[in-house]
C-alpha cells in the first residue's frame, strides 16, 4: 500500500530492529518508493511513519529490501548536496565512495555486500534516517 511521506521532526528518531513479523512494513515501502520513483531512489520506513530498520533502494530498475542495515566499512570521503522527500531543498552532507553493508534481506538471510559510488550514497542516507540523522 502507498503511504504518505512523512515531513518534520517525527523522523529524527533512532529506528528499532526490524523483525519477520515487519513485511507488512517493507511491502509497503517498497510500494511507496515505486509510487515516488520519478523523484525518489530511496525510503527508509521512517519516511512512512514506521520506526523500524527498513530501507527500500533502487538499483538499476531493481528495487531491493534491507532490514536492520549497518555500515560496517567505508572509504573515499567526499562532500556532495542531496534532497529528500522528507525535506524541502537540497543539503550539504558527507558521503563515502565505497561502503560494506551488513543486513538481512527479503527472506531474513544475514549478507554482507559491497556499494560504491551513487547506490552507496543512497544506502547512506537512508541509513541516517534510521539512526535519526537528516541530511
């Protein structure tokens, strides 16, 4: 189901552990990411008024599930401007070119994976919104 995007400061909150009985949630997002996709390539739930550890990412014309994401890695630091839906306007933040994730995917299955370059800037930001950071 398509949910409204949230705006404000309810999304500065840190997100709980996403667990198998939150799918309702990542369906959800991920129907809310495709609703916005000619301005949107990536969702936390906070975005749709769930504070769990769920993000929706595209890749490529692939949009894939994450729950409970953490950076474990990252190199390449560089300076870049980003909007969000949650926002209005763009912001200055810090991003790194290359970064190793850990997170259990769409069936709960425990991964690690590598990103570089404009899909580990997407992972990055929405990773913030789950530890309550807005760029």
């Amino acid at each position: 189901m398509v949910k409204n995007i949230v705006k404000g400061e309810s999304i500065f909150r840190i997100a709980e552990k996403a667990t198998k009985s939150d799918e309702n949630i990542a369906r959800d997002l991920l129907d809310t990411l495709k609703a916005n996709s000619d301005s949107c390539v990536g969702m936390a739930a906070n975005m749709i008024g769930e504070n769990k550890r769920i993000i929706a990412v595209m890749i490529g014309m692939f949009a894939i599930v994450m729950y409970n994401p953490k950076i474990v890695s990252k190199s390449g630091k560089y300076q870049t401007e980003e909007g969000c839906l949650s926002l209005d306007g763009k912001r200055t933040c810090t991003r790194y070119e290359k970064i190793e994730v850990e997170f259990e995917d769409i069936n709960f299955k425990k991964r690690r994976e590598s990103f570089s370059l404009f899909v580990a800037e997407i992972i990055q930001h929405e990773i913030d919104h789950l530890d309550g950071i807005i760029i």
